[in-house]
C-alpha cells in the first residue's frame, strides 16, 4: 500500500503542494485537504509559539497505520499525512492531511478519521510558550 | 535479570530529567510491574493524566513481558496534530 500512501515527519517547513500532488490523479472526483494551523491563544492566553517533538520512527509508523487503515476502511486512492516538529509561530502549519477518492464522501471521512487518530496515537507533543511560562498540552488531568 | 533501554518524552523528559536512561528489572517483569517500578522511582510521573509504554516502537498492553535489550518508550499524553 506504500504506493498509496504518504508518510513525512520534517523539521522544516511542510509543503502543501506535495502532499495535494501525491494524491492528485484521473481517476479522483475530489481531494479532501486538512491544514493544521498554530493558534494564537489557548483559554483565551496569548501563545506565543509552540515546539513539537516526537519519538519519529515510531511516529512514522503510527502514521503509517492510519495511512493503511484509511485506505482498507474507506474507498480512497491516496492519502498523505505528513507532520513538522521542532518551533512553529502562530500560523504555521504543523500538520498537513490530503485524501483523494472518486466520490467526496469518503475522502472527508477518511481525512477526518487520519486526523482524530493522529491525535490520539501518534507519539508527537507539543509545548506550548506563553508570555509567563510554558505547558505539555493534555499531560496533566 | 533482564536489562532494558527507557526513553522518556514529552513531559517526562521533564520530570525524570533526561532523555533515557538504563535500567535492570528482574526476569518475567510485566509493562503493568514496570509501570510501578517507574513511578516509585520517579513519583512525580503520578501526576500525569496517564502514561503508554511502548516497546521497541510499538504500543504495549499491561501484561507483555520485558525481554533482555527491549527499548522502552514512556509515552505521556500525546499531543500532535
């Protein structure tokens, strides 16, 4: 299935037109795109930026299964998911999904599926830097 | 004596204060047995919401036992995305 799918952790800057180019094909009636984007507050406190790190080879094979589960579990053709670590400003794009399929349907299902799964298995955490000090998001109850 | 690799993450390179470290658990120790061998060691991984070990990359359920060289990964509340 690697054929279908797209796995990438950097820590550089993602790039949108590669992950839409990977599942661009004859064959789509859509591409389905999720941009994960820095917010610039958090319980109405101003972030001044945050900082990912992962355990990346086994983040990439988590993604992996996503990638490979979203492909058995819905009638896609392609799917890309590709994550960026390290300091990202309000705005910048952590994480980049894109799913194509024949019929729209499945392509917002498959990317929804990559998205919320991703934020539950994938070890990558953020810290995020406010003006007076620092959190690990969801660490503690 | 089974002698393994624990890499920490996330928060818990904050709390224990390094990135990994080795470790001697006895033999047949299970992921549930380490997991509270972990905490008396560093009671502060207590407050935490919770935490996943993984063995050698892979997510590991409370009765896999530990082999000699396994690398095993302290997985605190992940937050990617």
């Amino acid at each position: 299935m690697s054929n279908k799918t797209s796995i990438f952790i950097t820590t550089n800057k993602l790039d949108l037109q590669s992950c839409y180019d990977f599942v661009q094909g004859s064959a789509c009636g859509g591409i389905s795109v999720f941009v994960g984007t820095v917010r610039n507050s958090t319980n109405s406190k101003e972030v001044k930026f945050l900082d990912f790190s992962g355990y990346e080879p086994m983040a990439i094979k988590e993604m992996k299964k996503i990638a490979d589960r979203a492909i058995e579990e819905f009638d896609i053709h392609k799917i890309a998911i590709h994550h960026a670590l390290g300091k990202l400003n309000i705005g910048e794009i952590p994480v980049i999904i894109t799913v194509s399929s024949a019929h729209r349907k499945a392509a917002f299902e498959a990317c929804q599926f990559a998205i919320d799964t991703l934020k539950e298995t994938v070890p990558i955490w953020k810290k995020e830097y406010f003006s007076d000090g620092e959190v690990w998001v969801n660490a503690h109850p | 004596m089974t002698h393994i690799q624990v890499l920490f993450f996330g928060i818990t390179t904050d709390i224990v204060g390094e990135n990994s470290t080795s470790l001697t658990v006895e033999s047949n120790t299970s992921i549930k047995i380490l997991k509270s061998k972990l905490i008396q060691k560093y009671p502060s991984l207590k407050n935490l919401n919770e935490f996943a070990i993984a063995v050698n990359e892979e997510y590991a359920e409370n009765d896999l036992i530990l082999k000699d060289n396994d690398v095993v990964a302290v997985i605190p509340p992940v937050s990617g995305g």
